[in-house]
C-alpha cells in the first residue's frame, strides 16, 4: 500500500484551515484562500480588525458565492415576506446566520454599520443565530445588506419556510404568573410575620388587616397563577385519567378554601402564604424545564430544507422566480451545490447530484440528458437545466413529508412513572383524611373540618412536582450545554427506557462523504500518479475527482485523446501510456462482485491495483459501540450498499442488525416491527429518509452538523460531535427517575410531621410556613445536587 509522507500545514490566519502547499501570503500573514483574504482586508480597511483579538481564528473558510445568488431579494413581493418593519427611511428585517460560533462573531455582526454606514445598527440573538438588521433602505437594498453578510462570512440562510413564515407572538404568560406569584407570596409572608411572632396587643386590629390584605394577595395566585395547572387537571380527568396535577389543584383548593373560612369567621389566618409559595416553587421549576429546548425547532417539514428562489430560464433572459410559482414545463437553472426544488427532466448538462439527505446513499449519482432528476437531490457538478414535470408541492421529496405516519402524533405513549407515583399516593392521602375525620366523627366532631382539611394541605402532592420538575430542567439544562437538546422532559423519560438503538449509517455514524482512500497494489510512482490524475481530472464523475484530490499532483501529464464510458470507466493515452480507470469488469473483463466501491487501474492492459473507498466514519464511534453494545440491542440501517458491512459487524459485534440498501419505508416499518414486539426504541438519523422512523420511535434523535439548521422532525437534536457521548447522556436520563424518588422520599419525612399535627387537627399556619418552605428549598437542593454531581462524574459540562 503505497503511503504519503506527512507534511506540516499553516493555518489560516482567519479561520484556522490547514494550508495546502499554495498557501496565500499576503500582509504577513497567511489564508488558505483569497475569500479568506478579502475578508481579512476588508475588515482591516474598516478598522474591525479587534475581531481576531477577541478569539483566534474566529472566522469560518469563504467559499465562492455566485454574483446572483441574493437577485430574488430584489422582488418586491420577497422583501414583503422577510421584512419585520418598514417605514419611510428604514427597513429591518431578520437573518438567519448558521456560520455565528463565537464573541467574535457577535462583535463583528454588531458592527456592521461600521463596515457600511448606510447599515444603521443591527443586533444578534446568539442563541438562535439570528441578527436582526435596520437598515436605510433609500441608500442599500436588501440584496446588498446579505450580499454585505456574505462578503464578511456570514451568508444569510434564507429558506423556503420564509415566505409563509410568521412570527409567533413570544409567550411570556408562564413569566408573568411566576412573577405575581412571587411578589404575592413575598408579601404575604411578610404580612403574615407579625401574627406567627406575636403583636402589641394596641395593635391587635392591625391582625385582622393584613388577613384580608392577604386574601387580596391570595387571589391572583389562584385565579390567574394556578390556571395552567387547571387547565392540566381538567384535560387529564375529561380522559379518565388522573395526572400530578388533578391532586395538587385539589391541595390548594382545599387550602385556599380554608383560609378564607378562617379569616372570614375570625378563626385564623389562613396559609395563604404557604399557598402562594407552593405555586411560586411548581411554576419556577416549570420555567427553567421549558427553557431549555424553547429556542429550537424540532417540528420540520421540506420548506426549512429548499431554497425560497431559484432562476427559471426565459426567452427573454434569466430570472429568479419562487419556488410556489414553479409551473409545469418551466426550465431551471440548477447551479453548483445547489438543490433541485421539483421533478423534472434534465434538458441541458450532465448532473450529478447527491440523494443521500432523501436516501441515504452516500455516492452521488451521474445523470444523463432525457433522464428523469427527482426534488432534493443537490447537483454537484456544472450548471444543469431541467424541465419541470410536477410542481414542488407534488414532488417525491414532499411526498416523503405527506405521509400519514409524518403527519400524525405518536399514540400511546406511556404515562410519566411521575403520574403513577401521584396517582398512589393520592389515594393514600385521601384515605388518611377519610380515617382522620372518622377518627374524630367518633371522637369530637368540632375537629372534622380542620383534622381532615389540615391532612390535605399538608400532604398535597406539590414535593413529587417540584422534584420531577426541578430535575428535569437541570437535566435539560445539563444536556443543552453539551449541545443535546430535548422537545420536552417526556423525552427524558422515553431515552432513559430504551431497550434497542437503531442507528442510520451515511451522515450519522459517517460524515456523509467518501473521504477515506485506501490504494492497494503496485507502488505508484511519481510519474504513474501524475497519469492517472491527469486521466481522472477529465470526468466528472465524483470517485474520478475524490482520486484527483486524494493525489494531490498538479497535472502536468499530456493526454493525446480520452474516452469516458458512462457508468463502467474512464480511458486514454496519457505521456504514450494508455490508462484505465474504472470497474473491475471494465478494467479486468472479471464479473463484479461485491459491494465495496472501487476503482481499479490499470496501464496498457495490465492491471496495477484499485482504489478502495471507504466511509469516513465519525471520531470516537468504535469506542461508543463498545459501551452500547454490552447493554443495548443495536441496528444499523442504511441507504448506502453493502461495502461496510463487515466493519459494522465488527465494531457492533456479530449480534447487531445490519442492513443496507434500506427505503425510508423499510427503516419506518423496521422500528415499527420492533415496537410490536414490546422493545422501546431508539431512532438516531440525519437526513429525510430518516424522518419517518425518527416520528415513529419512541424516541427520535436527530444528528445534525448544525443543531439550528435543518433537521428532520424529531424528539431530540443532537450535534453530530457529540454522538460519541451518547451513552453517557443515556445515564444521565436513567439517573432522573431515582432523583425525583430520592427527593420524593425526602419530602414525605416533612409530610409525617406535617401530619402529625393535621390529624390532630392542631395544623398551626406557623408549622405549614415552616415546613413547607423548607421542603420545597430540601428538594430544590438534592435536585440540583445529584443531578449536578452525577453530570460531572460522566465528565459533562
């Protein structure tokens, strides 16, 4: 096997790349291409160069964007659908820039007016990637404000789900309840000191006074602070089914009910401050649980992956036209790494496009004029033309999205092992109230009310709450910081049962592309390697140009003629030698065999070795296969054929499921399979052939280079360089359960004080205010502790 000598790289002085040996120097410094370099020299112009101060090599690889690219921003009806606010002299409007990484991003996006100052101020939201813009709108254009992002390394996102787009109001109604809650409950329990420690019998009137004032304060919270948990409980008993909630309502009806009797008969005062801070506690656990995942979207469909134009061919020239007004028999221009928005016909060009987001088939494939291109491919090659043949609506990758399987919610998920805990320990609750006010029917019935009631209020259901809230958003919030983000605490749940993980192979255990070249046979000499770049340089094929790339020669071979032939190889006479390259059945005549992708050379006739392409599989996979396969049932379907099995079995071990030339309905019907058999499962894909098992399974995981950028629907996006922490975020999950039944356990030691004295009917409001606190302060810190030091021990942020 013939071996390359190492050789040291620079690295680019703006985003860190190696430098190949034609390495850019320029102002003493060096760039690995000149996008790199103009965006050096225009930030230095602008004296914006305390960018690379704030963090080294901030900036991201330029790579070349057509001059035409933004010409659809210059419809009217566009701008209308982008622009958030218009007036006589200024636009703004919103972008979505998946290359912000860092604070030096932040920092250069919020100074853009410096870089153009007809560009009046604009403002970054780092958690979504988003900069919304103002701009003077009489002086530069909205094309030019992107095309001014681009030229810097931040080329706008712009997408079909633009245009119908619409902001959704931001909910603050969760904020608002929290915060009344919060001063109610503070002032109630300010209110309520005077009585607990005693009072100037001169100012014995002032008690009544601030009772009533605390029955004002008492209302808020459980009109308008409490609604949501009612909303929860009414819904959950309409089913016949008995959530968390339903009990905890019933606790702080009875204790609101109650205080009222006693302020209003004169009795007591009532724990309206212990009711207002149990509410206080639920709703700020329910905040930092919602958190988390609030800014992500995991509700996809094919409108976030395609572009919101593309250039339709004219007789009276090019134009940029919306995907929606696509008609039947109109002509496209698809550029280079552009994608194909309909079906259609290729008219013009030689294409080579991509499936593997739609299939999972990780080789391009080489299409021919007359030859039918189907929506979502991208062209990896030249400019091609096609003629559409159905509109984008009714194309085959919208079809994928159509599916009743996509469209429908999962059924029949299991209930929270939290509800069922709740439901238990509610009727057990119950049941001690219903002996307690038999106990004193018997005894003296002037005790009924208060025995009965005080059994309620002091054993309400709100520590299981707290806990598993509580948890939850430190468990969310642990995992967003390591870039896994849940739909919601659910999900928790559904990935801490998991029994079988079945995973996609192209773009989620491999980075998608055929990086990894092994060369086997003969020694190829200096001269030999030249030849054969040369002889590859000449197709389009996309293993032709991965073994120009891979032999790294500059072509200074002459080829005196060349023929290629479609689908079997390529051959011509380079420097006097004839040269092959192509299939074994090309080269040596021999039947196929195998799946493994090839290439096979030889010169004059005589066969010299072959290419052997392999998946360039994902850092730390072997390691993370060994740890999963000892405790999980493992799968692996793929679109792509058959050439890596041997490997999969290898690093997943001889029991695993593999299987390869997979449809998005096998994958879908494969998980489904498994689920009838009574397994719980774990779907971890990338692309749309995923995206019906990913809806499907019990748990969806969706692996993405860019946790903001598409991604199919899913119940979890995950940062494809954090997929070798899988299984430490599975522990992690399973760790929560026993949290919240540790903190359970905790709170009923308070609940056994508390009752001692409700049965006794002698519930002081001082002892509730104590206790009940203190309970909820108890939870919140074992919540946070274990969960926090059980983080650290898996060595996660």
């Amino acid at each position: 096997m013939a071996k390359q000598a190492t050789k040291t790289s620079l690295q680019c002085y703006h985003c860190a790349e190696d430098c190949s040996k034609d390495a850019i120097h320029a102002h003493n410094k060096d760039f690995c291409c000149n996008g790199c370099k103009m965006v050096y020299e225009i930030l230095n112009k602008n004296g914006l160069c305390n960018y690379y101060n704030i963090s080294n090599h901030p900036g991201v690889k330029q790579r070349h964007v057509r001059d035409d690219k933004f010409a659809f921003l210059d419809d009217e009806k566009i701008q209308v659908s982008l622009v958030s606010f218009k007036d006589d002299t200024q636009t703004h409007v919103r972008f979505y820039l998946p290359q912000v990484h860092c604070s030096s991003c932040l920092w250069l996006l919020e100074n853009l007016h410096r870089l153009n100052e007809n560009i009046i101020g604009s403002k970054v939201d780092f958690e979504r990637k988003e900069a919304t813009i103002i701009f003077n709108h009489k002086q530069i254009s909205l094309r030019e404000v992107a095309e001014t992002l681009t030229a810097i390394g931040y080329e706008p996102y712009i997408s079909l789900n633009n245009l119908n787009k619409k902001t959704a109001p931001v909910n603050r109604a969760k904020i608002y309840k929290l915060g009344i809650a919060g001063f109610c409950f503070a002032n109630s329990m300010l209110l309520s000191f005077p009585e607990y420690l005693g009072i100037n019998a001169g100012e014995a009137y002032l008690i009544q006074l601030f009772r009533y004032i605390n029955v004002g304060l008492s209302l808020p919270v459980f009109f308008y602070a409490l609604s949501e948990f009612y909303n929860s409980a009414w819904k959950s008993l309409k089913h016949g089914f008995l959530n968390i909630d339903a009990p905890v309502v019933l606790a702080v009806t009875i204790t609101f009910i109650r205080s009222l009797y006693e302020v209003f008969t004169a009795t007591g005062g009532g724990y309206f401050d212990s009711m207002s801070g149990i509410v206080f506690f639920m709703l700020a656990g329910r905040v930092l649980q919602d958190k988390t995942y609030n800014a992500l979207s995991f509700e996809r469909d094919y409108t976030s992956y395609f572009p919101i134009a593309v250039t339709k061919v004219t007789t009276t020239g090019n134009q940029a036209v919306t995907l929606p007004n696509i008609q039947l028999d109109d002509t496209l221009l698809i550029h280079h790494e552009e994608l194909i928005p309909a079906d259609g016909i290729l008219t013009r060009g030689r294409a080579i496009i991509d499936y593997s987001f739609v299939t999972g088939e990780s080789i391009p494939i080489v299409k021919e004029m007359g030859e039918i291109v189907y929506a979502g491919g991208k062209q990896t090659g030249s400019n091609i033309e096609i003629l559409v043949i159905k509109k984008v609506a009714q194309s085959y990758l919208t079809s994928l999205w159509n599916r009743d399987e996509l469209q429908t919610k999962k059924q029949g998920l299991p209930s929270s092992f939290v509800h069922l805990l709740s439901r238990h320990f509610t009727w057990a609750v119950m049941a001690v109230a219903f002996i307690t006010a038999i106990y004193w029917w018997q005894q003296d019935v002037s005790k009924i009310w208060a025995s009965a009631t005080a059994v309620l209020i002091v054993a309400c259901p709100c520590a299981l709450l707290l806990s598993n809230t509580f948890t939850n958003g430190n468990i969310l919030r642990r995992l967003g910081r390591n870039h896994f983000y849940l739909r919601n605490a659910q999900t928790i749940e559904a990935i801490a049962s998991t029994e079988y993980i079945v995973f996609d192979k192209t773009g989620t255990l491999t980075m998608g592309q055929h990086q990894h070249i092994i060369y086997e046979g003969k020694t190829l000499t200096k001269k030999l390697r030249t030849q054969i770049a040369t002889l590859a340089a000449q197709s389009n094929h996309p293993m032709s140009k991965a073994i120009v790339a891979w032999l790294n020669e500059i072509q200074q071979s002459s080829i005196l003629a060349f023929k290629e032939h479609a689908g079997k190889g390529i051959e011509g006479i380079v420097d006097d030698d004839l040269i092959a390259l192509g299939s074994l059945n090309f080269i040596t005549g021999q039947p196929l065999g195998g799946n493994e992708s090839m290439v096979h050379v030889a010169i004059e006739g005589k066969p010299l070795g072959c290419f052997r392409f392999k998946n360039n599989y994902r850092e730390g996979m072997p390691a993370l296969m060994k740890q999963l396969k000892n405790k999980f049932e493992l799968a692996v379907l793929s679109g792509d054929n058959a050439g890596e099995k041997n490997f999969l079995h290898q690093i997943l071990g001889n029991n695993a499921v593999i299987l390869f030339n997979q449809t998005p309905e096998d994958k879908m019907n494969m998980v489904q399979q498994l689920q009838q058999k009574g397994k719980k499962v774990m779907m971890i894909g990338d692309g749309l052939n995923d995206a019906g098992a990913l809806k499907v399974a019990d748990a969806g995981i969706a692996v993405a280079e860019d946790c903001n950028s598409f991604t199919p629907a899913s119940d979890a996006i995950l940062d494809a360089a954090q997929l070798p922490f899988l299984y430490r975020f599975i522990l992690l999950c399973r760790i929560n359960k026993k949290i919240v039944v540790t903190a359970f356990v905790v709170s009923i030691f308070y609940n056994v004080i508390g009752l001692y004295y409700a049965v006794q009917g002698t519930l002081a409001p001082v002892v509730a205010a104590i206790l009940m606190p203190a309970s909820s302060i108890t939870i919140v810190l074992i919540t946070f502790g274990i969960s926090n030091v059980t983080a650290r021990k898996l060595k996660l942020h």
